[in-house]
C-alpha cells in the first residue's frame, strides 16, 4: 500500500472509531434519560400523531 494509502486508511479508521466510541456515548446517555423518563414513549407517539394530523390539516385544499 503506498504512503497516501495508508494515511487514509489510518485518518477513516480513526474517524470510524470515533464515531463508534460517540454512538457509545449517546446510547448509555439515552438509557439514564429513558429510566428518569419511563413515560418517554407516550410523549414521542403523541408528538408523531400530532406532526402527522399537522401535515394531513395543510394537504387539504383551502375553501374559497
């Protein structure tokens, strides 16, 4: 492998293991926020019905 090959090599599995050590980082953060929030998934379904009765509301042709 030549030397600009494994410098990109090194720079994307640095880059990769980052990423992987950040994914690390928000799923333990989105566990501890889950278990002060045992409700969560009621506000995100409500939150989703809402966007989704929104986006139905603006489809519909306005009376002239």
């Amino acid at each position: 492998m030549s030397q600009e090959g494994k410098v990109d090599y090194l720079l994307f599995k640095n880059h990769l293991e980052h990423e992987l050590r950040q994914l690390d980082i928000e799923e333990k953060q989105q566990a501890e926020i889950a278990s002060l929030i045992p409700f969560s998934r009621a506000i995100i379904d409500l939150e989703e019905a809402a966007g989704e009765w929104n986006r139905s509301i603006q489809l519909r042709p306005r009376p002239r």
